[in-house]
C-alpha cells in the first residue's frame, strides 16, 4: 500500500509570457519549500532553502520592474497628453 500522497506532476502554464515565468518560478519555489521537508542530508536542504530565498527575490524583483514600468507608462502618457495639449489647434481651410 503507498503511504505518500498522489500528487501530479503536470502543471498548465497561462497568460503573457510574464505570467508564465511568474507561475514557473512561484512552483519552483514551491518544489523547494517541499523538498525540504524530505529526508535529505543538511548541504541539500541548505541548497534547498537558497533555491527557495532566490526565486521569491526574482518574484519580488519582477513585482517591482512591473510596478516602475506602468508607474513610467502612465507619466510618459500624461507627459503626452500635456504636450499635446500644448499644440496650436490649426483649422483645415
């Protein structure tokens, strides 16, 4: 009889290519958070919790440069917008 859980291992990756990578690294993360409750020696888990540390960085990292690059978006449209309204309004004779 099998002690250990049924758990599959196929997972379906959706969205932007951002969102793909966000999903890959949150189930690496997870695989390593895992992984370190197995009966591994002490250098494995070490490597394990580092593995783990690293991708929330990334994840973390990745928020971030989101966040500027929308935050940079919406000041290059409202700069746009201003310069535009600057314009003379010229009328077809």
């Amino acid at each position: 009889m099998q002690t250990q859980p049924i758990v599959s291992d196929t997972f379906t990756l959706s969205g932007e290519h951002i969102d793909r990578l966000r999903q890959a690294l949150q189930v690496v993360a997870h695989q390593a958070r895992l992984a370190q409750n197995a009966d591994y020696g002490r250098n494995v888990v070490d490597a394990l919790i580092e593995a783990e540390e690293l991708v929330g960085a990334q994840l973390a990292r990745l928020d971030g440069a989101l966040d500027d690059d929308r935050a940079e978006a919406e000041d290059l449209g409202a700069a746009t917008r201003q310069r535009r309204a600057s314009y003379p309004l010229y009328r077809a004779a």
